[in-house]
C-alpha cells in the first residue's frame, strides 16, 4: 500500500507543477488508477489466496508449473502470456516480486496487468 501512496505523491507532485492541460489530464489519470488500486486493496486480501515469497518462488513456470509473478502486491498468473514461455521475459523469472522491475519498464502500464488473471496477493 506503501508504494502506492507513494505513486499518488509522485504523480501530484508532477501534476502540480505543471501547466499544460494535456500533462495535468496524464498524471490525473495515473492518479485515478492508483486510487482504484487502493480502493481494491482490502477486498483483494480478504477474497484471494495469500502468497508469501516463499509460496510465489514454487511458481515458477517451469516444467508444467504456472508462471506467477507479483506486481504492487497482487499475484498475476503469467502462465498463457507467449513473452513468458518457460517461466522468462528478458533475463526475469517468474516465481518472483517484479514490482520495481515492472515500474522501471512500464511507468503507469497498468493497461499491461488488466488483462492478466489476478490469483492472489502477496501477504
């Protein structure tokens, strides 16, 4: 949840300085999902199976195993993505937290997660 709010700080604070509309409408939109995130996030702890790192790592996407990998708390089942085949994506590994990987790659790609299944959380 931390990380979140630490998004929503960031993209304010961007939003802010700013005066173009175009931007303010950009960074108003990343806030938005952010929010719905966090709006989500005790109902997602409450309705889905909990993961530790430990549990996550058995997810490997090796050897008929599911592929899951978490991402801002949430377990995304990565298993039927072709980029992911074999449980690997440009030197990643599923069975992992890629949280600060994936938001180094794709800032603000929730579009990228939408699709996926959501399987769980991270305790």
């Amino acid at each position: 949840m931390k990380k979140i709010l630490n998004k929503i700080d960031h993209y304010t604070s961007y939003m802010m300085k700013t005066s173009c509309p175009y931007l303010k409408n950009y960074y108003g939109n990343l806030i938005r999902n952010e929010v719905e995130k966090l709006m989500n996030y005790d109902k997602l702890r409450q309705n889905e199976r909990q993961f530790t790192l430990e549990e996550l790592s058995k997810y490997n996407g090796t050897n008929g195993i599911p592929a899951y990998v978490a991402v801002d708390g949430i377990v995304y089942d990565l298993s039927l993505v072709p980029s992911w085949g074999g449980g690997t994506h440009f030197g990643l590994y599923a069975g992992n937290d890629l949280t600060k990987q994936f938001n180094s790659c794709h800032e603000g790609g929730i579009k990228i997660l939408e699709g996926l299944p959501k399987v769980g959380v991270i305790k």
